[in-house]
C-alpha cells in the first residue's frame, strides 16, 4: 500500500513529544516536511530524520509530494492555514480547537468537498479504545440512565509571562487550550447538543480564562459539569453517576501520562469492576484519519460532530465572557 505522505507545519511541542513520533510509528505512514517559522525546523528535522525543510508554510504546501498535513500552530492561526493546506489539496489534521467560530469550520468543510480532501480535529483521546469501551458499556446500561456527567483538565501552567496559552490574541485561555477536552468527551458519550449553558470563571487576574466551571442541560434531562483551571495538578477526569451506578475514567484524555493504559471503573449492584485498555491514543489517531484518506471515507470524528464541537465551544466562551468572577 502506497504510504503517506505528510508534512508537519509548525514545532509546537505536542507536535515533537507526540504527534510526529506518532506518525513515524504508523504503518504506511511518512514524514517527508516540517516548516516553521520559528527556526526550530531544522533541529526537529534532524532529529526526526525528516529530509525537507521549509522556512515558510507556502513553501511546504506547494510541494507536490505531500499528501496530508498536520497543524500545530497557535488556534487564531489554524484558519488561515488549514484553507491553505485544503486549497492545496492536502488532507488536513490541525490542532484543536480546529477554529474559534462555527461560520469558520462551515467554510473550511465547504472547502474540502470542492478539494475532495478530509479535515480532521485533533481530539486524539477520542481514539484510544477506552473511549468506545465506555460508551459501549453506557449503552448497555450497566449503570442505568444517565443523570449527570462531570468532567475536569486541569494542570499547572509554569511560565505565567510567557506561554501563549495566556496571549488572547492567540486564542489563549483554558477552556479553547483544555476545557475543549471535557466537552467533546461529553457529547461524544451521549451525542446531544446544549440547552442550556452556564459559565462562571475564577481566578481572573488574567487577559484569558484561566480557571472555570460551566454547567450544561440536555434534552434528555443529562446535567453535565465541566472544570478546568491552569492552576492546580495534573486532574483529567470523567465522572458519570446513572440511576443504577457510577462510572469513573480517571486518565480520560492523557493516557499517555498512565503508560498508555485507559481504566474504566464501575459500580452497579454492589459490585466494582475494573477494565484496563492500553494503546497510543497518538498513533491512534493518525491511523483513523489515513483509513479515512485510503478507503475515500469521511473520518469517523464527523464534519457534524466537528460543527457541533465548534459551536458549543462558541457557546460557552461567549457565556464565559460574561460570567462575574468570583
């Protein structure tokens, strides 16, 4: 089978610890660019054994034996990029969040079908078997209806003068960097969209939210809390308490931080049991983004599912805007 063939745009750190040894790892997959503005192409290139490197984004899309990209740069930039990488005709898998605005991903995904190419987000959680083993085992009821789900990122930031997480001209804040997480995780298990959205935000002696809670309702009567904060530890977390039990994931989005190993645990009648799962959620993920480019199938992560993700993020960042902090 023909591998493909993929450039790297941008040297973000997620892109050297995870997603290019993650494709490098990837049967019928090869990295044969990385362009960077920053001048870190050439140290990552000579490290990841990359033979092309590029010193602009234009340079790295006009070449002719590139298939698909990867995007790592910061969220106000992942537009203007990813419309490039499609007018090119490259299949496009770009750091969430894929855009700040629904009316952006309607335009880029309007933009693939004229390039008969595949955009993808990069929720790589999404793809680590844990993820269906709990949604199968919800749909079997094993902890009754769902009541409420609540789930929770957070981690300490290090550098408060210098990350861009915390620049709002670049998209900063928690929620567009973490709280993503959460939910896309709860709509993924229950796969119904918002009635209504509730937001407070903590600690705001920043230009960016950097520590918040918001709390979701459902048609189905499913309440769903979300927190994430750039204050406290390493916290990735998804709770689910059913008429008949309860369900925890207590590595939720990085299992790479468990060896790779997702653990789902659940009580229902008095009795507790415990399922381990173990793969690169990384490698994963760039395994079910080429099925979709080889077999000429949309990507199992839905344009639909894409938009919806977009437009409750929208949601909820105009929601925390507004919210007094406390």
């Amino acid at each position: 089978m023909k591998k493909i063939r993929w450039g790297i745009i941008g040297a973000a750190n997620i892109a050297k610890q995870q997603v290019i040894p993650a494709i490098q790892q990837t049967t019928n997959a090869e990295i044969i660019a990385i362009a960077s503005r920053s001048g870190k192409a050439e140290a990552l290139a000579t490290q990841f054994n990359i033979p092309n490197t590029y010193d602009t984004y234009e340079k790295l899309l006009d070449s002719p034996d590139i298939d698909a990209v990867y995007i790592a740069l910061p969220n106000t930039h992942h537009k203007k990029w990813t419309l490039a990488a499609i007018q090119a005709n490259k299949h496009v898998l770009c750091e969430k969040p894929i855009v700040l605005h629904a009316t952006d991903l309607i335009e880029l995904q309007q933009a693939c079908k004229q390039h008969n190419v595949y955009l993808m987000e990069a929720f790589m959680y999404r793809f680590h078997p844990q993820m269906a083993k709990a949604k199968e085992l919800l749909a079997q009821r094993v902890i009754g209806d769902i009541l409420t789900i609540r789930s929770r990122f957070h981690f300490t930031i290090e550098d408060w003068q210098n990350d861009i997480r915390l620049n709002p001209n670049l998209g900063g804040g928690v929620l567009n960097d973490i709280g993503c997480y959460p939910l896309n995780a709860i709509h993924y298990l229950i796969e119904e969209s918002t009635k209504t959205v509730q937001a407070s935000q903590g600690r705001s002696n920043h230009q960016v939210d950097t520590h918040i809670a918001v709390q979701l309702s459902y048609p189905s009567g499913i309440i769903a809390q979300i927190d994430a904060s750039f204050h406290g530890p390493m916290t990735q977390t998804i709770d689910i308490i059913g008429t008949k039990g309860t369900m925890q994931l207590p590595y939720a989005f990085r299992t790479d931080l468990n060896n790779h190993k997702g653990v789902i645990q659940y009580k229902s009648n008095n009795e507790t049991k415990t399922i381990t799962v173990t793969a690169n959620a990384y490698i994963e993920q760039i395994k079910a983004f080429q099925q979709a480019i080889e077999n000429n199938e949309p990507p199992t992560y839905t344009e639909t599912q894409m938009l919806q993700q977009t437009t409750e993020l929208e949601k909820i960042n105009q929601a925390i805007k507004t919210a007094i902090p406390t």
